[in-house]
C-alpha cells in the first residue's frame, strides 16, 4: 500500500510539472506580459530565500547599520543582495542544466575538498543560526505581543514563561517543516505559509515607517541619497558622528574615530554577509530539483529571486534601517547619562543591554590611555579587595568621552520598538514591529530546518524526502536553547561558526564559477561569446566581493589563523587534485 501511494504521488507530481513546463511554453509564445504572469504564478524557491535571509542577523545588521550611519548605509545591503542573486542564479544555471544535485557535480567536476566543506559548513551554519532564531522569537513574544501571559510580570513568568514560549516556537516551526517533507500539496501548503511570514515581516516594517513619515519624522531627501553607494565610511564616520567626536579632547579623537571606523567595517561585512549565506546557496538548487524543474524553469528561477528574494529583503531591511536611523544615530542611548523623563520628573532606568554596551565602549577608552595590562590588574585588586577603583576611574573619563560612548551603545529590536512607543504610540510600536520580529525569526528557524533535512539526506546520498529528511530537520530542534543559552554561546558556537562558513563561502562561489564554464557538465548549455564574458563578468565581480568580506573577517577575528585556515583548505584542495590526477593517470 506503501509504495501504491509513493507511486500515485510520483504520477502526480510528474503531471504538474508537465502541466507547469507548458503554462511557461505557452505563455512564453503569447509574449512577456502572460509570461510575468505564469511566472508569478509558479514561484516558490525564491520566497524560501527570503525567509531564510530575512533572520536574526539580517536585523541587527541593520539596526547596528542605522546607529553607525544614519541613512548614509541605504545602499549597502542592496548591493550585497544583487552580489547573491547573481551567484545564486548561476547556480540555478547549472543545476536546472544538467538536473544534477550540486554536491555531485563539485565533487566530480571540482574538488572533493569543496563539496564536502560546502556541505558541512551549512549544516554547521543551520545548527549554530538556529539558537538566535528561537531566542529572537521567543522575547518577541514575551516582550512585545504576549506580556501579559508569558513576560516577566505575566501569567507564566520567568523560566516556565520562556520555557512554554520556547516549546511553543518550536512546535510551529516543526510543522511547518514537516508539511515541506510530505511533498506535493504539502510542499506547497509550506510554500504559501512561508510567502505569508515574509509578506508579514514586510508589511509590519513597512508599516512602522509609512507611520514615522506620516508624522514627518523622515527625511526623503537623505533617504534617497543613501542609495547612492559612500566607499568613504569604510575610512571615516559619517558627519553627525564626526561633529560630536570634534567636543572631544584633540588627543583622543583618533580613538573614537577609530573605533567608528572598525565598527563600521565590521558591520558592512556582517551586513554583507548575511544577505546570502552559505546555507543559503545549498538550499536553492535542492528546493529547485524537488519541485521538479528543469532548463525550462531556468527563467522562472532567476524571476522568482528577483521578486521573491530582492524586494522582499529590500523593503524589510531598508525599513529596518530608516526606523533605526531615525531614532539613533548620533543619539544617546536613553538613560545611560542619568536624562530625566519629563513626563515622571524621573530618572530614565537604561535596558540591561544598552549598559554593558555602554561600559564596554568606556572600559575600552580606558584602555587606550592606560593600557588593557593596568585595567586587568585593576580589576583583579577591586575583586581581591572589594573596592571598585576600575568604576571610579570609568566614571572619572570626561563627559564628551561618555556622551560618545552612549551614542554608540549597541541597540537591539526591543530599543527600537521602545523608542518608536512615544511617536507611534506603546500599541502599535510592540505590536506591529513585534509581529514583524516573530514573522522573521520564525520563518528563518523554519527554513533552517528545512536546509538541513535537505543537507542531512545528501550526506547520506538519499532522495530528499521521508523519514531521513524529517531526522536532519529535527537536528535543528537545538535551536530551542537559544532563549537560554545564546548569550553564553555566542563566543564558541557564533565565532567559529561564522568563521568557517565565511571561509567556505567564497570557495562555494568559486566551485559553480568554475561549473558555468565546465563543458564536460554543462555541454550544450554552456553559455558562449557575449553571454559567457556577460556572466563571467558579473560572477568575478560577486566572487570578488565574497572573498574579500571573507578575507576582512577572518582577519579581525584570527588575523594568522584565518590566514591558516584559508592555507589549510588550499593545501587539502591541492593534495586531493593531485591525488586524482595520479589515479586518473594511473588507470589510462
């Protein structure tokens, strides 16, 4: 009975591919407008994308993006964005080309090296990015849309609150994923649930900023112009910082100014990063071959990241960095200078999180002047003697110095949703914006899930489907300890984590670089004269900028050991290639 039904679905499933593959040919003959249609009609891998990019990451990259730069920063993800597509379109190429899965093709037709760290460092990626997702949406919930039940004053609070909220997260998003592995209506009841948590997220950024405009709280003019890419904040901070750095005393200036700078390059290649992660690049060409897509669906695939992916990522992202923007760059984070709420005549109490950030901006400026060794030994009498001589000496720095440090206190989501509260009002600002949060950590833990039952089955070397795809999915269900581990695991699950799969991300760039132009693959179907200078062209230029955000990376973060690791994987790529060669020659 078993197998009659796989074999009744297999028909189905063959019957509406054939029905799509002619909906495409007959709307391509009628002309482009009947084309669009049946295009948006049938896309579904592209929405995937932009669930799984639209996480965790992508927002504090651009919170962090608005507080650095104002509305200077408008161009940066953008133009990461349209970096990705071009990569994951030239993947799409060779895999609806040749109907081959890609880890195959690497392996056969690149190196072995490559595949196999593709493959593992996605699956790492999808474990690791799981934990924020679950601890995003879990302090949505708790914070902004269910307080009253699940915060800390609520029905449920403390660790039963979060542990509920948690397993509650979790529930959801295995359904979800597990409706994707059934295949058929399924996969496209998962598909449409997954187009409603990105269009949610959407709408409710979209929303918190046509509220801030309404109330002329936006200026469109700087908006407009932060466009237009600004390579000069990856040497200076933006004019509104430079005006408060400039109350400083002269010698200490450079300080500030190099910290801006770093953050701001930090930030640029995070931002980057997270447009088009590795995992990312592993999901498209599996999710394309599940649907059944062929060489007549490429054009349907690079449609489907245009709209699916790109506009998506840009209105949330954008919007995400206008709000940000308009409530804290150049601004200070409330309460960390003892500001008084003029509608109490109380002292405004700081978020936890804008403190620590505060301190550590000032510890660090202590630093610069008496050295990190003073400070270590500084805090290790106060522990010894109970005294806080290091807080004293912190205290001590001078007014300009701390206003600085305030300005540059990191944010996240919840400032934003309780700085916007005086302008669009404590209802609308939890609500709308904490249902835009959810909305974009649900539907990345849900995609993770989904990337890695696809991972787990290729390491296998299984059809992607059944019980071995339902076994990697729930690999994920780890990420139900971020709302209680996350901070403590950022340092040695995040770092190293992001480290590998920004190493390897290049290197997966490169692989499919190298298959568009693999004739023994491709055949036919590799592209010539002007259309392969056109791609190659646009694929040096995407593989480029991967490499050199993965080079800066590795490089803030290890410096010698990234340059390592990068000379590690050369070294295996070069031993395995040399080692098929030998065999190759040995065996003609």
């Amino acid at each position: 009975m078993a197998s009659e039904a796989k074999q009744e679905q297999s028909i189905s499933q063959n019957a509406r591919i054939e029905q799509d593959r002619q909906l495409i040919l007959d709307a391509r003959a009628k002309g482009r407008l009947p084309m669009l249609g049946a295009f948006v009609r049938l896309s579904g891998p592209g929405w995937l994308q932009s669930a799984i990019t639209l996480g965790g990451g992508s927002l504090s990259g651009s919170l962090y993006l608005g507080v650095l730069g104002g509305f200077m920063f408008m161009w940066l993800q953008p133009l990461a964005m349209i970096a990705g597509i071009i990569m994951l379109s030239a993947i799409a190429y060779v895999t609806l080309s040749t109907g081959k899965r890609p880890l195959g093709a690497i392996n056969e037709h690149i190196n072995p090296v490559l595949g196999w760290g593709w493959l593992f460092a996605s699956m790492m990626a999808n474990l690791v990015w799981s934990l924020p997702q679950f601890a995003l949406a879990t302090a949505a919930l708790r914070q902004n849309l269910l307080p009253g039940i699940f915060g800390d004053q609520g029905m449920i609070p403390g660790f039963y609150g979060q542990l509920s909220v948690s397993i509650l997260v979790l529930a959801v998003a295995m359904t979800a994923a597990m409706l994707y592995t059934t295949g058929g209506k399924g996969m496209k009841i998962f598909e449409v649930v997954v187009k409603g948590m990105v269009g949610i997220t959407v709408i409710c950024f979209i929303g918190v900023v046509v509220r801030l405009t309404m109330l002329g709280q936006l200026p469109w003019g700087s908006i407009g112009r932060g466009f237009i890419p600004n390579l000069r904040l990856l040497f200076e901070p933006t004019p509104d910082l430079m005006a408060l750095i400039n109350q400083v005393a002269e010698d200490q200036r450079v300080f500030w100014v190099d910290m801006i700078v770093h953050q701001q390059r930090s930030v640029m290649i995070s931002a980057a990063a997270t447009a088009v992660g590795i995992n990312m690049t592993f999901l498209f060409p599996y999710s394309m071959l599940r649907k059944g897509w062929d060489r007549d669906f490429r054009g349907l695939a690079i449609f489907d990241l245009s709209t699916g992916l790109f506009f998506p990522f840009l209105l949330a992202t954008s919007c995400v960095v206008i709000a940000s923007a308009s409530q804290f760059h150049g601004q200070v984070g409330a309460g960390l200078l003892g500001e008084i709420d003029p509608e109490t005549d109380q002292v405004i109490e700081p978020a936890p999180n804008l403190v620590g950030s505060f301190n550590r901006n000032l510890e660090a400026r202590l630093a610069m002047e008496i050295g990190e060794e003073e400070i270590e030994a500084m805090r290790e009498r106060d522990e010894l003697e109970g005294t806080d001589t290091l807080a004293q000496r912190i205290d001590a720095l001078p007014q300009a110095d701390r206003l600085m440090a305030a300005v540059l206190a990191r944010r996240d989501a919840f400032n934003l949703s309780d700085a916007l509260s005086p302008l669009v009002g404590r209802r609308f600002s939890h609500y709308v914006f904490g249902l835009g949060v959810l909305g974009m950590a649900m539907g990345a833990a849900t995609m993770l899930m989904l990337i890695n039952g696809l991972c787990f089955c290729e390491l296998l070397n299984l059809p992607a489907r059944g019980w071995p795809q339902r076994a990697g999915s729930l690999m994920v269900c780890v990420g139900v300890l971020g709302p209680f581990f996350w901070g403590d695991a950022q340092m040695w699950l995040a770092i190293p984590t992001s480290v590998f799969a920004m190493t390897l991300l290049p290197f997966a760039y490169f692989s499919f670089f190298a298959l568009m132009n693999q004739k023994t693959l491709l055949g036919n179907d590799m592209p010539t004269g002007l259309r392969r200078i056109w791609w190659n062209t646009l694929m040096a230029i995407a593989a480029g900028l991967a490499a050199f955000a993965s080079f800066y990376s590795l490089w803030s973060r290890i410096q010698w050991y990234g340059v390592g690791l990068i000379v590690i994987v050369l070294a295996l790529m070069g031993a395995v290639h040399i080692y098929r060669k030998s065999q190759e020659q040995a065996a003609a």
